[in-house]
C-alpha cells in the first residue's frame, strides 16, 4: 500500500532543514524535491498559530481541500510538500484561502 503524505517526524524535519519556502498571508509552504516520483503532502496547524484542537483541524481540512483542486497543475510529481496554517479557520473564506496558496504556489514555480 502506497502512502498518501508525510507521516513521519524525521519526513518533516527533512523537508524544514533541507527544504525551500514560501510563505503567504494565511500558509506558508515548505517543500523539497526527491528523487523518487510521488507528490507527498503534509498539513500543520499548531495550537500556536491556529488555536483550540476543533480550528486546527478544519484548518488541515481546508488546506488538504485546496491541495486536491490544484494538484492536477502540479508541474513536477517528486515532491515533499508542507503547508503551514496560520489563519483562524473561523474568519477565513475558503476562496481566499485557496488564493493565496496557489498564489505561493505560483511564486515557488510548482504549479502553473
């Protein structure tokens, strides 16, 4: 069975030590390149940035929903990427949301 995203710590200290990153006004986005092929997604909402354990988890919804819509404009498929929340999930529109990760996206060249 194939994993569908970063599970492990030492996945994510590797991608925040030897990664780049983007950031927006609500994620921001680490990511390295692999040599294997597979596009590995991470989700991170700490109680710092994000709150109570009810608003980081429909802050990971959310940010795993715009991850689904724009994975198809993926431009490399060998990739180790992680989204970092720092928005409420209560006063965020999900369109905006979406913005600006694909706004990040574009900037880091990921996607088209």
């Amino acid at each position: 069975m194939r994993s569908t995203g970063l599970k492990k710590n030492l996945q994510f200290r590797q991608v925040y030590r030897e990664g780049r990153r983007e950031a927006g006004k609500r994620v921001t986005i680490y990511y390295l390149y692999r040599e294997r092929e597979g596009l590995f997604p991470g989700f991170v909402a700490s109680k710092k940035n994000v709150g109570k354990a009810y608003q980081r988890n429909r802050a990971r919804r959310l940010m795993r929903e715009a991850f689904l819509e724009l994975k198809k404009r993926f431009v490399k498929r060998n990739l180790w990427i992680i989204f970092v929340a720092s928005f409420d999930p209560g006063e965020t529109v999900y369109g905006e949301l979406k913005e600006d990760i694909e706004n990040s996206l574009i900037k880091a060249g990921l996607i088209l």
